[in-house]
C-alpha cells in the first residue's frame, strides 16, 4: 500500500504515522535512534506491507499489469490502491479526506521530537504539494508516477519513464477497483487485530 493507506490505518496519534512513513524513508541501524512509538508505527507499516504483498487478491492485481510493467507491478498497484482508497474514503472514515490530510499535515509540521532532517524535508514536500489528496483523480497518479520516475532516473543513472504506466490504471480500472474493494476490508482487519496485541 502507498502512504495515504499507510496512514489511515496507523494508530491515530502523530508518532505512530510518522513511522509508517519513516519505514520508506529511514533505514537499516538509523531506526534505532527513533523513539519506540515511532518504531512502532514502522513495525505497522512492515505488518501492512507483509500482509500486502503476499495477498491473494494483490497478486491477482499485479497479474493485471501489463508484462512491460512487471518489475513495478508492485509499485503500481500500491499506488493505484491508494487512488481507489481516496476515491472511496468515506467508506473507510469517518471525517473527510481533505480534513484527514489536513490533520496529517498539521501534525507532522508541528512535531517537536527528534526525526531526520531528510524527513523533515520530505513532510514539507507532501504537505505542500498535497501528496495525500492529490491521487484522488487520474490526473494525480499520473503525477505519483512521474515523482518516482524521478528518483528512479537519478537512482538508475539514466532516464525512466513510468508514467506511461496511467495507462494499465485506466484500462483496468473497474478491475481494479474490484480487487481493492475485497481486500481493503482485509487489510484493515488484519491491521486492527495487529494493533490490539
């Protein structure tokens, strides 16, 4: 699952999803130096990831993907979930979207203990250009996958293109959807009793 999934199903205090974002972030022996309610939002956020990947229905959507796509099936379907949870998100919330994100940002700007500077760079960058919200309409997952195909053109040292990549998004849209509306309530399920133990 992509961020904003990462976030609504975070225990609803700011330390907890600021792990679930740090898990993608922060890495290796640095998460030793986070305090234990943030460590604890990062062991959610491997919890959602596991369950996630290895997930009847995820498969079934990554099959879905064209083959020229296979390596970022993964990837893709994270993001194009996250457009289906925005697009739903009443279903799974009680306040609106623009209200969730808005708490979110809010938050995570007000936060006064100790994260990486990277981090903070980061919080500043998906709060002003709204991240969150943004995969609401196709437009934005059209803008997630150019950001990524930034990071994995400097990573790859060569130019790479995944916003073409819209395309298995719209071509399977209904599919999709379908596939993200039976295993969201799992998902949740899962990370609800994970929370209570």
């Amino acid at each position: 699952m992509n961020w904003l999934a990462h976030l609504l199903l975070s225990e609803p205090n700011v330390e907890s999803r600021l792990g679930n974002l740090l898990a993608d972030i922060v890495k290796g022996s640095a998460r030793q130096e986070l305090n234990s309610y943030i460590q604890r939002g990062i062991a959610c956020h491997q919890v959602i990831d596991r369950f996630t990947d290895n997930h009847i229905v995820v498969q079934r959507s990554k099959q879905r993907i064209d083959s020229s796509y296979r390596r970022f099936s993964g990837v893709l379907v994270d993001i194009f979930y996250d457009h289906f949870l925005a697009k739903n998100w009443s279903a799974y919330s009680h306040v609106s979207l623009d209200e969730f994100t808005a708490e979110i940002y809010n938050s995570f700007r007000g936060y006064q203990g100790q994260i990486p500077l990277i981090v903070r760079e980061v919080i500043s960058r998906v709060a002003a250009e709204d991240w969150l919200g943004a995969n609401l309409n196709i437009a934005g997952v059209e803008n997630v996958l150019l950001r990524i195909s930034k990071r994995l053109t400097r990573r790859l040292n060569r130019p790479f293109m995944l916003t073409p990549a819209i395309s298995e998004l719209i071509t399977n849209y209904d599919a999709l959807e379908y596939d993200f509306q039976e295993f969201f309530p799992e998902l949740l399920s899962h990370v609800q009793n994970w929370c209570i133990t």
